[in-house]
C-alpha cells in the first residue's frame, strides 16, 4: 500500500488529485489538504496534524507540496519531527503532474524510488524552443 499526501497552497493540491483521478481512477490512498485564504495557519496545522494521526506509519508515506520553504512544506516538517515521522515519510517539494504521475505509477514508496520520481520529474521542466521561424498563420 502506498500512502500520499498532497499539500499546496490555493487548491492546487485538490487540481492535482482530481487530475490523477482522471489518468487513474479512484485513488484511496491519496489524500489532499489545502491552505486557502479562508483558512490560518492554525487551522492549516490542526487539520494536517489529524491527518498524519489517521496515516498507518507502518507503510511507506510520501507528502508531495507545492514550494520548498512555504507553509505547507514547514508544517509538514514540523509535525512529522513531532510526531517522530521524519524518518518514515518521503517529503518531496515542487509538486507537478509529472511527478505525481510517476508516484503513483512507481511500484512502491522506498526512498530511492521516490529519488528516482522527484529526478525524472526534474526532466519534464523545460523552455519551448522552435526550431525554424513560423509565421502565426502558420498555425
């Protein structure tokens, strides 16, 4: 079993799930939680940390956030040092489709697999280049 977690600001952890729902179908494993301007970083805090408590520690658990050094990401690292979860969780920051994909796609959770994911993600950030000038009517 492969427990994940997506955390953002805005809803773009919820797009993020909704978005793999469509390439895989349901997801239970896959858990979503949000800091959105209705919500302080108490409340933020308060449902993540009631989250973790419902995570079965015993199998591989990999938090997914949107920015390295946001909100999001600190909390989830404050609580996991808390909870003594630092060791037996994967927290991978700068979240995309891409990545989430290849999570969900990767044969299980183990550190070096997600190494893997978190570098091959990496590879599908790229600048657009053309190789010829096209005029717009051209396409």
């Amino acid at each position: 079993m492969k427990q994940i977690v997506l955390l953002s600001h805005g809803t773009m952890a919820e797009g993020m799930y909704h978005a793999a729902k469509m390439v895989f179908g349901n997801l239970p494993d896959v858990s979503y939680l949000c800091l959105t301007e209705e919500k302080d970083i108490e409340t933020f805090r308060g449902e993540l940390e009631r989250l973790f408590e419902g995570v079965n520690w015993e199998a591989p658990v990999t938090v997914l956030c949107d920015i390295s050094g946001g909100s999001p990401y600190n909390t989830t690292l404050e609580l996991l040092a808390k909870m003594g979860g630092l060791g037996r969780a994967n927290v991978i920051p700068g979240m995309n489709l891409p990545l989430l994909l290849l999570v969900l796609a990767s044969a299980d959770n183990s550190r070096e697999t997600m190494k893997r994911c978190a570098k091959e993600a990496q590879g599908s950030l790229h600048l657009f280049e053309m190789e010829q000038e096209v005029d717009d009517e051209e396409l």
